[in-house]
C-alpha cells in the first residue's frame, strides 16, 4: 500500500528535512505528506523512461 510506504518514509525522517525521489510518486503520497507535515519535504517524480537528468539535479539543490 503505497500510503504505508509514505508513512513509513516521513517517520523516518522524524522531523528532519528529507527529499524523496521517484518515478512511482503519486499525488497520493504529495496529499499524505502535505496532510501530515513533520518537516521540510521535497517530493520530486522523475521520468522512468529518463532517469535523472540535469533539471532533476537543479531541482534537488536546494
């Protein structure tokens, strides 16, 4: 269940900022994440067809 998944991923972070990475990220998991804030959280889909390409690295310089 992809929910128990999100979970898990955001008491892990236990408060600390985290930056997930994906190609199966769902609006699901932005609505859970956004429903339960413990933290800064970035949540970045990238393209399985692509992998991570130089937007995706620009994007997770923060």
């Amino acid at each position: 269940m992809i929910e128990s998944a999100t979970r898990t991923l955001v008491e892990r972070a236990a408060g600390r900022a985290f930056a997930w990475v994906d190609d199966e990220m769902s609006e699901a998991d932005r609505a859970w994440v956004a429903a339960h804030p413990r933290g800064r959280a970035l949540l970045h889909r990238v393209d399985p067809r692509h992998g991570l390409r130089d937007a995706d690295f620009r994007t997770l310089d923060v």
